[in-house]
C-alpha cells in the first residue's frame, strides 16, 4: 500500500493506542512497591531487582521482536508481546516470593518488548511520508506519555477497591484488549532505494558496528534509560518517604491531593503530561535541527533539574516543580534518537537497530532500578544513586555531540 501523505493515518492512531496501554501498565509499578513490599515483608532491593529483570528483559526482548516483525510481520510480533505481558501479569497476582516475581517479570519485559516502542515505532516510521516522519514518531512517543499520565493514578485507585493482584488482572485484560486494533496496522512502506533492499540484515548490522557514531547513540542511551526506570520504579515511595508535609486547606488539599503517597502518583501523571509537549516539541525541532545537538542538550537539561532537585528541601513545591521540569525532557529524547537511526541507516530494518540502541537503554534501566532498592537498603536513602544518574547524565549530553549526523548510503552489490 502506497505510503500516506496525512501525518495521522489509521497505522499511526492504532499504534498510538496499542503504545498508550502498554505505558499506562509499565508506569504504574512504582504504586506497588509499598503494598507488595508491606504484605510479604520484602525488603525494597528485592521488589527493585524484580522491576529491574523486567527492564533488562525489555531490553533483550527489544532486537528479538524488532527482527522477529521485520521478517515474519508486524501483527505477529505485537500478538506474542500482548499474550506474554498478559501471562506475565497473571502469573505474577499469583507469585508470593521474590524468586517468582524475578522469573515473571521476564515475561513482562518481553510482553513490553513486543508492544513497544521498538515495534510501533518502526512500523510508524516505515508507514509515514519522509516529511511527516519525525512528527509521526513524536506522536506515538507522546502516547506513552499519554499512558503514564493516567497509568498511576488508576492504579492507586483500583488499589483503593480491590488487592494488588485484582489489579494485575485488570491490566492483563487491558492489554489484550489492544489486539483488536490490528486490522489497522497494515503493512505499508516508505519507498526505499534499490541498496536498502538488497541490503541484507547481516550486512546493516556489520555496517552499524563499525560505525562509531552508531556506538555513541549506543552508549548514549544508557543515562535515558538509569533516569527513567529509576525515577518511575522509585519516585512515587521516595516522595512518600522524604517529602515535607501537605499543607491543610492548600491547593494540593483543595484537589483532593492530602498524602504524600496520592502526590508521589501525581508525579508521575504530571511527568507524563508535560512529555506529551515535550515529545512534540522535539519531535517538530528533529524536522529542522541536527537531531545530535538537540539530544546533547536534553541530556543536559537533565543534569541541571535533577541537580538542583536533589540540592533543594524536598517540599510538595519542589516535587511539582520537578516533575513538570523533568516531564518536558521525558521521552523526548525517543523520536530523536529512534529519528536519527532512521537517516542514517534507513527504515529497512529500523526495528532491529533500534532495538540494539535500546538494549543501552534498558541496561540503564536495569541498573537505576536495582541500584536504587540496593543503595536504599545500604544507606536508608536514595542520595547517592540519584548523584549517579546525574553524573551519567552528563555523560550522555558530551558523547552526543561526536556523532556524524550525515548518512552513509549502502554499496550496492556487484
């Protein structure tokens, strides 16, 4: 089918919605933290590493999908990852050790895998006219942010009527629930040149890895990754935990916001709607700026507001302050970096790239998660895993600025 010249077409909206089901659950963990924790007697490393195998099952999971779509279809890839984050879910409600919750959140990981960001977006992206697709990437993006805005409050509501594992129920049928969405993702392609279609999978791969600028998006994706896991798995108890008290009658109070546990889930659902700008404001500078330099400069973005955040009293103000801050860098960093394969390497076998990339970004993950349940347990705080992620914030914004930005195209065989 000939590619569509409209920025919003039936492939986008459907992947949009299949992409804002699949946040909405991933950014809902951090709520069970304390009531899982509290009902077994867990220490907070043991639900951490759980969270943390699930990132880095992601992570795995991410190529593995990304060429199981682009060689035996899209539609396939997306009913394996909702039927395994289904089983995942409900195998989990049922698991009362830590052991059992490790093993399931594999499952989980590549259930997010397979109706994620590595498949939805390279079936966007193959979908949308060259001149509409940083926007079109921007838009999925800001569908997950669309999830995670409504994603913790929910389940810090269903939490109010029903036990933590009623809930896990009720997201394993939401995520199935997805499926019926596929009729709408058609398998359409951008036009492609002769060398990208005869370019062989092996042979990108090659070509990538001998690329330094592929390395350095490679490693650059590492802090992403650190900040964001550890921030959703561990924010909402860390607000809980440090932040000063709730003024009576303020405003917080007047919008029924009276704990610091009901605002450690507005947090998050605040983070989540101030990326929602933040994803499509990148994703209309990715159309008329060096995607590198706008990566560097979120990257240090970054740094400052979570320097200064950790450095001020941790007050409702500075929760807010923070979150609306660290929401406009969120995701934004997705359409770009995902924008910036897509040029150099085509949309041929974007998934599989793309993947790779984001395996980066799931070991960081893996490792904000889990350092920060570890360092919890050491030191009774989180002071010195969040200097970390600072540090390698900054990392990430000086590795950007090397990258060569201009394409290579592929040899054509002889």
């Amino acid at each position: 089918m000939p590619v569509s010249a409209r920025l919003f077409t039936p492939v986008l909206i459907a992947g949009c919605a299949i992409i804002l089901v699949n946040f909405a659950i991933r950014a809902s963990f951090g709520v069970f933290q304390i009531p899982i924790a509290s009902e077994f007697g867990w220490l907070r490393a043991d639900f951490s590493l759980a969270i943390a195998i699930q990132n880095l099952a992601w992570g795995i999971g991410q190529p593995i999908f990304g060429a199981l779509a682009e060689r035996m279809g899209d539609r396939l890839a997306v009913v394996l990852g909702a039927l395994a984050y289904a089983a995942g879910l409900v195998l989990s409600s049922f698991a009362v050790t830590p052991e059992a919750h490790w093993g399931l959140e594999v499952l989980v990981g590549f259930g997010i895998a397979g109706t994620g960001f590595g498949v939805i977006l390279a079936v966007v992206g193959r979908t949308a006219a060259p001149e509409n697709r940083s926007m079109a990437l921007a838009v999925v993006t800001a569908a997950g942010s669309a999830g995670q805005v409504f994603g913790a409050p929910v389940a810090e509501w269903l939490l109010g009527m029903m036990p933590w594992q009623s809930v896990f129920m009720v997201f394993a049928a939401a995520i199935l629930c997805t499926l019926v969405l596929l009729p709408f993702l058609k398998t359409e392609s951008s036009p492609a040149t002769r060398a990208e279609l005869e370019e062989s999978l092996g042979a990108i791969l090659t070509r990538a890895a001998k690329d330094p600028s592929f390395t350095l998006i490679f490693l650059g994706f590492f802090s992403c990754g650190y900040q964001l896991a550890f921030i959703t798995a561990h924010f909402p108890a860390f607000v809980t935990e440090l932040c000063g008290p709730i003024a009576t009658g303020g405003i917080l109070a007047g919008l029924g916001i009276t704990t610091t546990s009901a605002l450690g889930a507005i947090s998050i659902s605040l983070i989540g709607v101030m990326n929602i700008v933040g994803t499509l404001f990148a994703g209309w500078l990715g159309k008329r700026y060096q995607r590198k330099y706008l990566l560097a400069g979120i990257y240090t973005l970054r740094t400052i507001v979570a320097g200064a955040f950790i450095l001020m009293p941790i007050t409702p103000g500075s929760v807010l302050l923070f979150s609306g801050l660290m929401g406009g860098l969120w995701l934004a960093t997705v359409p770009l970096t995902s924008g910036l394969i897509a040029h150099l390497y085509g949309m041929r076998y974007m998934g599989t790239l793309y993947g790779i990339v984001f395996l980066s970004h799931q070991i960081g993950g893996f490792m904000g998660v889990w350092l920060g349940g570890r360092m919890y347990d050491i030191y009774g705080n989180y002071t010195l895993v969040w200097w970390i992620g600072v540090g390698i914030g900054a990392f990430s914004a000086l590795v950007h600025l090397p990258i060569r930005e201009n394409r290579v195209a592929p040899a054509l065989p002889a």
